[in-house]
C-alpha cells in the first residue's frame, strides 16, 4: 500500500495580518517569505505539508490551511 505525502493549500487573509513572523521564522518547510514591507507571503506553496503550525499560532487568525489530496511518497 502506497503511502501519501500530506500536501496543503495556504491561504494569508493580509488585511488581518500584522507582520509579526512567526509563521515565516516558525514553518518547518520554509513555505513563507517576507515581501518588501514585512508581510508574510507564500513564497513556495507546493513545499506546504498541511501541518497547520501557522494556522494553529497566527495571533490575528489571519491563516487558513487548508489539507489537500496528498501524493505518493515515492513520486
């Protein structure tokens, strides 16, 4: 039986943000990158494997996660 790479959608709803990092500093695939004005953005979405540690410690709410169909490990 194959196994399946979790895979997962993020969403940065920026008028919630306010710029503190702890999703960029914090995200253990490295999703996230500062843009010119200290915001986070979604720099490489296809690394997201829906652990949702952004999700859960984003202190304004501002990230949604959201688990996508995963892929074969060996792919």
């Amino acid at each position: 039986m194959a196994t399946k790479k979790k895979r997962g959608s993020v969403k940065i709803f920026e008028n919630w943000c306010k710029g503190c990092g702890l999703c960029v500093a914090f995200c253990p695939t490295k999703v996230f990158d500062l843009n010119g004005e200290g915001r986070p953005v979604v720099a490489r979405p296809q690394d997201c494997v829906a652990c949702k540690w952004c999700e859960w410690h984003c202190p304004d709410f501002a990230i949604v996660v959201t688990e996508l169909p995963g892929e074969d490990k060996d792919a």
